[in-house]
C-alpha cells in the first residue's frame, strides 16, 4: 500500500510539517554587498577559523565570485548562503549562520531562500558542498531533506518540476 500525499503538498513539506517546532527569528534576506565582505569573513574565521575545514582562500572566493545572499536579524548579519549557479544544478558552496542566530532556524530561512532561487531559476536540483563529515555541517541539510550524492562530499536535494 502506498502512502498518499495531500494535494498540493510535495513528501518534503510533510517531512518538514512533522519536525518537532524549532525555535524562530524572522531573518531579511537580500543579495551581498561588496561592504558585507569584511563582516561576513571576520565572523565565519571567528566561528571556524580554528576547524580544519576552514580555508581563508575559499570563503574569500565564494564570497566574492559566488551569488550571495546575506541573512540579517535586527539589522546585523546573521549569516549568509554562497550559490554557483550550473545549467541544471545549483550548488550552495558555503552555508553559515553566526553563532548567536544557531538556534533561530536562520539556516533553515537561508536554504528556503536558495531553493526559491534555484525553482525561479529552473534549475532541477541543488547541490550543497560539505567538506568533512561533521554532524554539525551535515545537519541542516539532512533536516532539509537532502541526501546523499553520487559525488563525494556533496549532498543534493531534487527539485520540484513544472
């Protein structure tokens, strides 16, 4: 017997509807300004620089050649997605939220925002980059629902199609 779906509801929203409530800050979300560069680097090598996942080259790059968007609570930075975006496939090189806005679903609001970005876009899957296997950097993205790709270090999340 095969499950039925609600009309007009994917697998995915009823995932998502059946997740225990999480804690939730309304983040504003708006494209990168080159004057974010500073604040979003200080706070991403504050917060990793000590990992050995942390490169201070590649956030540079993404940052900078990358499609970025900024999430802000009160009018600060709270963290931000970094986007390359392929012929079918949009890939998150970078995902990270400041340690003070972990909690309030910031990233959950980042990854809406990148698939609504990626549908508009009519790319059919997103891609998201994960260096390591740390639970902490996979988490979001499991929650999500992505799951793993064929390629190493790289979960993808199939998009709905028209």
């Amino acid at each position: 017997m095969s499950a039925s779906v609600p009309h007009g509801r994917s697998r995915r929203a009823l995932k998502r509807a059946s997740l225990p409530p999480m804690p939730y800050r309304k983040a504003a979300i708006r494209p990168y300004k080159p004057e974010d560069s500073p604040v979003l680097f200080g706070r991403a090598q504050m917060s990793l620089g000590s990992s050995s996942r942390w490169r201070d080259d590649r956030t540079l790059a993404v940052l900078e050649g990358d499609t970025v968007f900024v999430a802000e609570v009160d009018g600060a930075p709270a963290g931000f997605v970094a986007v390359d975006e392929g012929p079918e496939t949009l890939r998150i090189d970078e995902l990270f939220v400041v340690p003070e806005h972990e909690d309030e679903s910031v990233e959950w609001q980042l990854l809406e925002y990148a698939e609504g970005y990626a549908i508009a876009n009519d790319s059919s899957r997103i891609e998201a980059v994960v260096d390591g296997d740390e639970e902490t950097a996979l988490a979001p993205f499991r929650r999500y629902g992505f799951a793993p790709s064929s390629s190493a270090g790289r979960l993808e999340l199939t998009l709905p199609q028209q």
